[in-house]
C-alpha cells in the first residue's frame, strides 16, 4: 500500500474540500432540535439561505442529498400527466428527466451534445408553439456538473417573458450556488433546487428549493401526492425556527460557519475567484493542446471544467495514475463521456496555491499516463494567477 502524506487533493467537483472552520462548527454536541438553542440556529440558516439564494421567498433546508431537493421541485409543483420542458445538457439533466418519468410527467427532452448549455432557441420554439400552455414547467441544469457547461437561467425567464408563456422555471443550481453568480428573485425563478457539498462548502446531507410566490401558489392548488418533501407544512413550521421531523442539526451548525465565510469574502469575490480558477484552469488545458468539453463561448463553467482525453487514451486510467502517484482525486466522466473525460474541480474552499498544486498534478500525471500533450501548462495557468490584484508592496 502506498503511503501519502499531507493533504489529500480532492479536486472533483463536489463534495467539495469542507473548511476547518466549518468541521470545527459541526463538532458539537447534538441538541435539542426542538429547544430554544436549536431555533436560534434554525432562523439563521433559512435567513443565511435567503441571502444566498438572493431571496425574500421561502428557502426550504431538506435532510437530504440533491437527488431528493429534484424530486421536491417536481412533486410540489406537477402532477402526472403535466407537461414539462427539460434540456439534455448532461448527465444531470438525464437524470432529473428521470425522476420525472417516474412520477409520469410527459417531458419534451430537447436533445443536446453534452458540449454547450441549453438549446435556447429550441426552448423558445417549444414555448412559442405551446400557445394552449399546456407546458407546466421549464427546467434547466444551470451548471451542469457532468461537463462543465452553463445554462444561464436568466436568458430562460427572458424568453418565457417575451413569449408570455405561464409555464415555472426550474433551475438546477446544485452546482451552481455559492460558486457561480445566481439570483433567484431578480431572474424570476420559481424554483431554485441546490446541495449542499458544492459551492457551500459541506459535506454532504442538505438539499435546498427556494420557491417564488407563484410556485408556492401552484403547489397550495396541486393535489399529487407528497408528505416528505410536502413545502407547506415545513413553511409553516419553520417560522418556529424548527423542521417537521429531526433536521440534520449539525449540518446546520456548518451551513451557519459556511455561508459566514462565503459572507466575509463577499458573494461578488467568490464569484470572481471561481471565474479566475476557471480561466486559468483552460489556460492550462489550451497549452497542453487538450481539448474542454465545454465548446460554448461564455458557457465555461466557473465551477469545474471537463477535459476531453485525446483518443486512445482512457481518462480513468489517467485519474487513476494521478490518484496513485500523487494522492489526488480528479472526477471521473459520467455515462456516455466516460473514459473520455475526466473532470477538474476548481469549486468551493480553494486558492490560488490548491489550484496550481491542482495543475500540477495533471501535468505531471500527463506524463506519467504517457497522455500526448505540451509541457507548460502549468506556466500559463500562472500567468493568469499572477494577473490578480497584488497587495501593495511596502517601499524599501
Ligand atoms: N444536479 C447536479 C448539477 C449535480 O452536480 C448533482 C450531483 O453531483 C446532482 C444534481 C445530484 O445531487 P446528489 O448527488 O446530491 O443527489
């Protein structure tokens, strides 16, 4: 068995590297989730929330994985037999038309090539040829963690605008929050689904819906069958500070520390130094001669970034030598790109020293699998780090 030492670089795109601060803020004694103590906890987290969604709407806090928030997001709002517009963006969205085909909704399933965001204009002729509305819902992957590609919800709420189509827009942000700009009032989304081992620095256990008034409106008239992920009851109760059933009372103590120093860098700086890692993420990808997943312009996703293994050579091989030989996990492709992409992380806790460590990793894995590439990418990843603001130097 080999041994590592120091830190293991866990560079996949969620579950993200959890800050010390935030393990330390978990490492409490359980409470009494229905006690005093505990409902000083809870207002902060669905208020923490709130700004992180950017919302004055209701943020539901679920124990639960991403995979559970989805389904919430479907059965509050849909019943069987509605019709629902969904975008095959990647392998995320294949598998929130999933859970929609179980629940037998009959979804129109824009196909797309798993390189570039939603099809906007397909979207739009979709909506404009729906002219009895019987589209309930449009629902998107706003970071589409399978490839690295953004849909940008706001263009989706422009054209359900400018058709004047009723239909919700749903917004997968599980990747998205925390890392990448979002704003769930001002782009008129209905209902935004997030996780918790993403951009907010978790571990995972908590799944998010913030919901718009109308989408509450539509889930008080839907009579379809729900108890669990039922938004009402939790609305009502949380008012008390308190959940319906045990909430995952030491996830809650992190969120509070995390979303506190998501706050103190300042939403603005979180994002740009996602962007930043990104830029220089594909700086590095372009002088190895590799190729992103990604093909859209303005699409990269700030997040993570999807690179595609030149032919013949197996991406999960090459993560594998990584792992080995220099203790660092890199995502794996999923479903139809597996083997032919592996996945860098650049989301959540992380710097400007992770992100070169990172690179260097690959580089050198690059050589160690044998993957045909040039030498220095690395180098030009630097360049763009070395392209931020300096602190002043003091005069000698
Ligand atoms: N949607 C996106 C964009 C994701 O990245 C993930 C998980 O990686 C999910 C949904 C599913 O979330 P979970 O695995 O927490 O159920």
């Amino acid at each position: 068995m080999t041994v590592h030492t120091g830190r293991h670089f866990l560079q996949i795109p969620g579950p993200t590297n959890v800050p010390d601060r935030v393990l330390r803020a978990m490492d409490m004694p359980t409470m009494d989730h229905r006690g005093p103590e505990f409902a000083e906890v809870g207002h902060a987290v669905l208020a923490a929330m709130q700004r992180v969604f950017r919302t004055k709407q209701p943020v539901i806090i679920y124990p639960s994985s991403g995979t559970g928030a989805w389904e919430a997001a479907l059965v509050n709002t849909l019943q069987p037999g509605d019709k629902v517009l969904m975008a095959e963006t990647g392998q995320f969205a294949v598998l929130w038309h999933g859970i929609a085909d179980k629940f037998k909704l009959d979804v129109d399933f824009i196909p797309g090539d798993w390189r570039h965001g939603a099809e906007l204009e397909q979207i739009e002729a979709r909506l404009l040829a729906d002219k009895a509305h019987k589209i309930k819902a449009v629902c998107v992957v706003h970071n589409e963690t399978s490839t690295g590609c953004v849909t940008h919800p706001q263009d989706v709420r422009k054209i359900l605008d400018r058709v004047n189509h009723p239909a919700l827009l749903m917004v997968d942000t599980i990747s998205g929050l925390g890392s990448l700009e979002y704003e769930h009032d001002a782009w008129g989304i209905d209902v935004s689904v997030a996780g918790s081992q993403k951009g907010l620095m978790l571990p995972p256990g908590l799944g998010f819906n913030a919901i718009s008034e109308k989408a509450l409106a539509v889930a008080k008239a839907n009579p379809a069958m729900r108890s669990y992920w039922d938004w009402q009851e939790v609305i009502a109760i949380n008012k008390a500070g308190t959940w319906p059933y045990t909430p995952a009372t030491n996830l809650l103590f992190g969120l509070r520390e995390a979303v506190k120093m998501l706050e103190e860098e300042g939403l603005e700086n979180v994002f740009a130094r996602h962007k930043r890692h990104s830029a220089a993420t594909r700086a590095a990808i372009r002088v190895w001669g590799l190729e992103t997943q990604c093909q859209e312009q303005g699409a990269h996703s700030p997040a993570l970034t999807g690179v595609v293994m030149p032919e013949g050579h197996d991406a999960d091989n090459f993560r594998k030598v990584v792992l080995e030989n220099f203790d660092m996990s890199l995502g794996t492709g999923l479903n139809k790109i597996k083997g032919k992409v592996f996945r860098i992380g650049h989301i959540g806790h992380f710097n400007d020293l992770m992100m070169m460590g990172t690179l260097s990793g690959v580089e050198m894995g690059l050589d160690l699998a044998k993957v045909p590439h040039r030498g220095g990418g690395v180098l030009a990843a630097m360049e763009v780090l070395k392209g931020r603001d300096v602190v002043a130097m003091p005069k000698a």
